[in-house]
C-alpha cells in the first residue's frame, strides 16, 4: 500500500469516527438537558458551552451569552468551522476519493451517499427544529459506514489502516466526551452525598458514549463518577472504552508490522507499552486525579499517531 | 403500471428524413436487431420510463460516477448524462468494425516505430515531412528508442460514425490518454440494474473483461528480465476529470493507483513508497499526457510527473503505456494519411473509411476551405475534447469572417472536413419527457500487446444531447448510452 493513500485512509476512518461522536453528543446533551433534574445541567447556556468545549471551542467567560442556532449550525453545518460535522464528512469523503482503487464499492457509495445527504441538509431546518433527525441520521449512516468497512474489505494492511484511525480517534473522542462531562459534574452536581459522584452528568456522559445500556446491566445501579469513569477508561468489554480501544490498535499494528518482535523505537512498541500500562491499572489511581490522567491519555493518543505518521506515512 | 402501446411511447417519435436513423429504415419500419426491445419498452409508460430513468442517475451520482467540468469559476461534479434505451450492433458490422480498429492501430503503431527510426515512409513520399517536423507532438526524445515488444499504442480509443450512406467512417483517432471506458462498464451495469428483463431476449457480449485483457497487456510488454511485474496506474490526482476512471481500472485491475509524488527513481529504477518501503514498479499505465511525464526531461514546471522517469525508460528499466510521443500519429493532420499509411506498411485495403480533410496548410485546400466554409467543420489540429470546433453551416455571416482569419494566421493549425451527418438514435429527452432522434457516435478500444489484440466488444456510443448538435464530447453537453455487440447466432 502507498504510503499517501494510507495516510489518506488513516484519515478517513478518523473523520468517520469523529463526525459520530460530535453528532452524538450534541444529541444526547441537548435532548438530555430537556427535562435535567437540576437548574444548572437543564440551562441552555450550559449544554451549548458543553458542546463547545467537546469540539475544542471552549468559551471561558460564563457572561458570554451564546445564540442557540449559531453554535448548532457551527458545530453541525458550518464549512467554515474546522471543527463541524459537515467537515468532517468532506474531509473523510476527500480521503476516500483519493484511495478509491482500494476501498470496496460499496463502502465508496455509502460514504458517497453520506456525504450528499449532509451537504445538501437544510440549514434553516436544523437550527430550528431537525436537530434530532439530522444528528441521528449522521449516527446511523457512520455505523453503516462501520459496517462496509468491516463487512466488504478485505482485512488485510488497508484494514488495519482504517480501524486503527477509527480507533485511535475513537480513544481521543471518548476522552474529550469524559473530560467535558467531568468538567460540567464538577459544576452541576446531584443533590445528596458526594454530590460531585452523584451528579445527573454521569448518566448523560454514559449515553454520550452509548455505553448506558451497557453500564446499567454490569452494575446494576445507578452510575457514579467512579463507576463511570472505570467502565468507560479500564473495561475491555465496553466497545466504546480506551481499554478496548488501545487493545484494537494493538491488533491493527501488529498487521502493519513487518518483523516478528517489536523494535524499540517501533509505534507497536509505543501502543503496546501504553496498553500494558492501563491493563494493569486501578481505578483508584485514575480517581486520585482525574485530569491529570485524561491529559495523559490526549498526550499518549497524539504520540501514537505522530509515530505513526513517521514510521508508515513519512514519504 | 400503465399499458401504453407500441406505438404511443414513440408516437412523437418525429423522424427527420434527411438522418439515418439506427432503429427505423427509411420507410419507418423497425430494424429487425430493434423489433424485440421496441416490442419490451413499448409495453412500459413514459412514467415507468421516467421513473427507471431518475434511478439510474440517483445511481451514477451516489457512486460517484461523476466527472468534473471546468466552467467560468470553480469545477462542478457531474454525473455523465445515460440514456437507458441502448443502442445494438449486430454481429456482421461488428467484425468489420473490430477488424478494421485492429487493422488501423496496427498500422499506426507501424507508423510510429518508422517515424522514430528510419523514417521510411517520408523517404518514399507517402507522408511529407513537415507534417512531422511541424508537429508539436512529434517527440525527438523518442528517435531510436525501442519501447519493448516494439509497442507504441497500446490502448487506442477509434472515433467511428454511420453517415447517412450507411457507411462507418472513422473521424478521429485517440492513442494518447484515450478515456471513456470506465463508462462503457458502468452504462451497463446501470442498464442491468433497471431492464435486466431485456437481457433476456439479447445475446450480447460482456463488457466487463476489459480489465483483465487490460492487465494481460500490461504484462505482457514488461521490462526485459523481469518475472512478474509490478503494473501501476499513474493519475494527475483526484481533481482531474477522468479520475473516477483512472481509480476505476486501478482497482478492477488489482493495482495500485499512484501519482506522481508516490514514485520516485534511483538509479535508473522507479520505485513507489509503500508503508513497507520502496517497491520497484515495472510496468506503468500513464493517463498523464507527454509533456508532463518527467520534469527533468519535459515541462520543468510539471508537479504531476516524476523526476527522472524518462531517464528510466530510456534504459528499458520501465515500461511506459501508451510510449510517449504516440501524439504524433493520432494528430488530425496525420489522419488524412491513415489509408495510405495502411496501404504502405501493410499492404491492405482500409476496412473502416476516412472522412476527406482539406489541409490548410495546403494552398489549393486551403482555397477551398475559406470558400466553402458553410459546407465544411473546422477543426484545430491538436485540440482533443471537442473544443474550438467550428460547423459552417451553424455559423452567421460575421463568424464566417473571424474563422477566415483565424485560419489565415495559422493554416497548419486548422484541417476541415464536409459535415458529416452522424446517424441518429431515439434517444429519452428529460425536457420534452419523450424519445427524440440524437446524433451518435461510438469509441472503441483496442488493446494491442505483445502478440495478443484486443476490442472491447461494445465501446462508448456518445449522444449528442442538444438537438441537432453534432458534438458529442461529455465535456459539450454529450451524453452516452450502452452499446450491445450481438453474439453471432
């Protein structure tokens, strides 16, 4: 495989992932916050600064006022946002265009088909009263996507290209979803207790994940911050988790490498060192400091790509 | 689903007397090869047809058939217009027409080997030698080189028509980057997706083993001591016009599909850059045209090429499909000479005729072209794409004039020929929602490689979409329809 074209579909299945999360959250935090137990996590103001810090556009001044359709229409439709879904699916369509002889038909017409639906959504539709439609759409055609890609290539180099930017994205998205509802529990929280492990936020950042279903049936209680954090970062079970995710790159990697043991300075060697780490974890080192921690795992996301980039994409 | 008769879906069929007409003999009867699918398309109304119709291109467009037209400001994505009633060949006129692709680009070749040796054909007089000397396509790079298997015009695209003598003529050929064939593939792949039901009456040729006879091609004009080669296509990048096609033969060939910046060479050797590191690449399907093949050896300012490629070629280390400086023998100047360069190194009569051109640049032709302007097309020597082509009778007093002096200023650029009428075929128009006759031509594909040929049973039939338009280049508004060889019974 070309090193560009496999640059080209690392990319792809990032923006894939990407756009699903984005999509995702708007959802559940804007439908979620409808009818939210507490004053705070019911504000419109709070679920929109909420949705600007998941896409990297935090606003730190809390008198800012925000309009509802702007931010909306920033985050899903507006080209001029790096951060938009819409850009998101352009971009993954644009990769997929250039590697085209190498992704199957049908995945190419899914994408293709994605793509047209988003650009041709109407705008003044959104922002008023599609925000439901659309999101969902764009969650279901991604998991269509997810769908070709394992169902219709063959699970060879190409394969393991995409899925390993379908999950290292994956891994990065899940931790802006939890650092962003960690930030919000800490300002909205429940009304007993530890009110910070009680918060309302926890169940939203459980179904931001799609992980509540999930969740309820392993615990069988409602969800607290340690509970929740440990599903979402340490159990290999949940597909959404960065235990589960890192273990996915460790499969994927291992397709890509040419010798039998790992060199040194290899991006195998790096993802294998970070799964070892987190394998062997207690949820309590994560507790003693959650930031620190979630910073962390960004840091060791963005190293395994870089080395990526060197050691298969570097032409 | 409504019963419309035979005679209702093309009861506005209006037949102009002056056209041949592909379905209809000049009484008005069906063409036997026609009656069967007239009698099936008959029995569906114009509604059903709309409805097959929209389907179809709601198809191309969500696979991304597209194609990308360079208008006033930005590139538009396309999807290249299909029409859904298909146009038949029966078995006879198809062995003539293969024969004669088949005999005509080996001629060609022939005639390109001898132009970059021993220039024999100049020497005897056939063909003048300004018409080389004055070719800007014409590559001196290329003198005494010996591309292997001694193959120049490995993929040719042959322009053909039916004038209204019901003869084919050839008009134009095409043995540069000649492109289309990707959409011979997909207008039949569209066609069975909606009226597979038709198939059943029709025996007709596969299109789909194009890629595979492509690939053979391509293996079997290897580089010297090589086993197995690596083939790749080369492609400007995703924002040319013919990409989707380019990518399209890259994966139904199982190779990669590699631009300029993927290749590099060393010594001598051309190498892509893989996640694994350098592989060497043998054998290479260009779609990029001459000039920009090699910055170090053409255009210095070319980013899409491959510095030193040519280099490698010369040393026998790569084979380049189609060889550089095949531009020289499809120019339309050489055209006029087809017949006799046919005669010449094979010893044959032409099967498929010529169109008669009046070279400018010659004194009595050009004479006879500035006065008889409204009877003749005008086309520019080196233009591919249908543009700055000029049809007389379509021209007002005032054009006539401008064209004059175009062509005074510059007659080796400009040939013309009498306007042939192109025959016509019913063909579905959206506006009018109903069949219309529309000029059509056919391009086919020839493969030559070592010791095997190849005419891809079919070929692109292009409608000319405008009414009375004779241009049927998709880049003009031309549309396509699928084109069914008939097996022999």
């Amino acid at each position: 495989m070309l090193s560009r074209v496999a640059n080209n579909l690392f990319w792809m299945g990032r923006y894939i992932e990407r756009a699903e999360h984005v999509a995702r959250f708007m959802n559940v935090n804007y439908f979620s916050s409808l009818d939210a137990p507490n004053q705070l996590s019911q504000s419109r103001q709070f679920v929109l600064q909420s949705m600007l810090f998941m896409v990297g556009n935090s606003i730190n001044d809390a008198s800012v006022d925000l309009d509802e359709e702007q931010v909306l229409y920033d985050i899903a439709l507006n080209p001029e946002e790096s951060y938009s879904i819409i850009n998101s699916i352009k971009n993954a369509r644009e990769n997929a265009n250039s590697s085209r002889d190498l992704i199957s038909t049908e995945l190419y017409e899914s994408l293709n088909k994605f793509y047209h639906f988003v650009m041709k959504y109407p705008k003044e539709a959104f922002v008023k009263t599609n925000l439901y439609d659309f999101t969902i759409n764009v969650s279901e055609m991604t998991a269509v996507l997810r769908g070709k890609i394992r169902g219709t290539l063959l699970h060879d180099k190409v394969y393991a290209v995409i899925m390993m930017g379908v999950n290292i994205e994956r891994a990065i998205q899940i931790n802006r979803i939890i650092n962003t509802k960690f930030n919000d529990a800490q300002k909205a929280q429940g009304g007993y207790g530890d009110t910070m492990a009680n918060s309302f936020e926890w169940s939203t950042l459980l179904k931001c994940a799609e992980s509540y279903d999930m969740m309820r049936r392993l615990y069988k209680k409602a969800p607290t911050s340690t509970t929740t954090l440990e599903f979402l970062l340490l159990n290999s079970r949940c597909p959404r988790s960065f235990m589960n995710c890192i273990n996915q790159v460790y499969n994927h990697v291992k397709e890509l490498e040419n010798k039998a043991e790992h060199e040194k300075h290899s991006t195998a060697f790096l993802v294998g060192k970070v799964r070892a780490e987190f394998e062997f974890k207690r949820i309590e080192e994560i507790t003693e400091d959650v930031q620190g921690c979630l910073n962390g795992i960004l840091d060791k996301m963005f190293k395994i790509s870089e080395s990526m980039e060197k050691e298969f994409f570097g032409y | 689903m409504g019963k419309v008769s035979n005679k209702s879906i093309f009861s506005n069929y209006q037949k102009n007397e002056g056209l041949f007409d592909e379905v209809f003999d000049e009484n008005g009867n069906v063409k036997s090869v026609y009656q069967k699918i007239l009698d099936i398309y008959g029995a569906r109304s114009i509604k059903d047809y709309v409805k097959l119709n929209n389907k179809a291109k709601s198809s191309f467009f969500n696979q991304g058939i597209t194609f990308q037209v360079y208008g006033d400001k930005e590139s538009q994505e396309k999807i290249f217009p299909f029409d859904l009633f298909p146009r038949i060949i029966d078995p006879d006129e198809w062995d003539l027409i293969e024969k004669g692709a088949i005999q005509r680009n080996l001629a060609l070749n022939e005639f390109l080997w001898d132009v970059y040796h021993d220039k024999k054909i100049i020497k005897d007089n056939v063909v003048p030698l300004e018409l080389l000397s004055s070719s800007p396509n014409y590559l001196h790079q290329m003198m005494g080189l010996d591309p292997p298997s001694r193959i120049y015009n490995h993929i040719s695209g042959t322009d053909i028509i039916k004038h209204s003598d019901g003869n084919y003529y050839v008009l134009e050929d095409n043995i540069r980057c000649p492109s289309g064939v990707s959409y011979v593939i997909c207008n039949r792949t569209a066609l069975k997706r909606a009226l597979f039901g038709v198939f059943n009456h029709y025996k007709t040729h596969t299109v789909t083993d194009y890629a595979e006879n492509l690939l053979s091609l391509l293996e079997s004009v290897k580089p010297h001591g090589v086993d197995v080669p690596v083939c790749v296509v080369i492609t400007p990048g995703m924002f040319n016009s013919a990409y989707y096609e380019h990518s399209y033969l890259a994966k139904a060939m199982g190779i990669e599909l590699v631009e300029g910046r993927d290749l590099f060479v060393e010594n001598d050797f051309v190498y892509m850059k893989t996640i694994s590191g350098p592989v060497r690449v043998d054998v290479v399907y260009r779609r990029i045209d001459d000039l920009f093949i090699d910055p170090m050896e053409f255009n210095p300012d070319s980013a899409l090429g491959v510095p030193g490629l040519f280099a490698a070629y010369k040393k026998g280390n790569v084979t380049l499909a189609n060889a550089p400086g095949t531009g020289v023998a499809d120019d339309k100047a050489i055209y006029t000479y087809v017949p006799d360069i046919i005669k010449y190194y094979l010893d044959e009569e032409p099967i498929l005729k010529n169109v008669h051109t009046y070279h400018c640049s010659r004194p009595d032709d050009l004479k006879y072209v500035l006065d008889n302007i409204h009877n003749l097309v005008i086309k520019p020597v080196d233009e591919a794409g249908g543009y700055g082509i000029s049809i007389g009778n379509r021209l007002t007093k005032n054009e006539i004039d401008e064209v004059k002096n175009t062509i005074k200023a510059a007659p080796r650029k400009y040939v013309a020929q009498p306007i042939m009428s192109l025959s016509v075929h019913p063909t579905y128009i959206d506006d009018t929602k109903s069949f219309e006759q529309r000029h059509v031509d056919l391009r086919t594909f020839t493969v030559l490689g070592k010791d095997q040929q190849f005419v891809l049973k079919g070929g692109l039939t292009r409608v000319a979409l405008k009414k009375g338009n004779l241009i049927v280049n998709s880049s003009q508004g031309g549309g396509s329809k699928d084109t069914w060889v008939l097996k022999q019974q």
